[in-house]
C-alpha cells in the first residue's frame, strides 16, 4: 500500500529505484561491452539498445555475448 502512495506522489516524476536500477544496468553493459572485441560502432549500438530498452536489452546483450563467445564471431 505504501508503494502505490509513493508512486501516486510522484505522478510526472521517475521514482528514484528506477534512475538506480537504470545505472547499473548502464554500468553493466559497460563493463561487457569493455572486454568485447567488436568494432567501436557495434559497441556504441548495444549501449544505446541497453539505454533505450533497460532490463530487456541487456538480456539480449548477455545472449549475443554468450553465443559469440561460445560458437564465435558472426
């Protein structure tokens, strides 16, 4: 119930959790596209997908790092 009063308070406004849960995400994908031996423009193109689609994005990120590294570049 406090949760739905917090969120009706800040009707316009992003909730706090969300700037934080998007900074980590940010920083996550940071830190592999870091260790990624990929041109710097498919680099700059996952960040913005991560950026632009928070949670689902970097899930995709972890998938197509997982299965370059595993079966190799594409």
């Amino acid at each position: 119930m406090a949760l739905l009063m917090y969120f009706q308070s800040t009707r316009g406004a992003v909730p706090p959790i969300l700037w934080l849960a998007l900074l980590v995400v940010l920083y996550l994908a940071v830190i592999e596209l870091r260790s990624l031996d990929a041109p710097r423009r498919t680099k700059v193109w996952w960040f913005s997908l991560v950026l632009l689609t928070h949670v689902f994005g970097y899930i995709v990120l972890r998938a197509w790092v997982f299965f370059r590294q595993r079966f190799g570049p594409a």
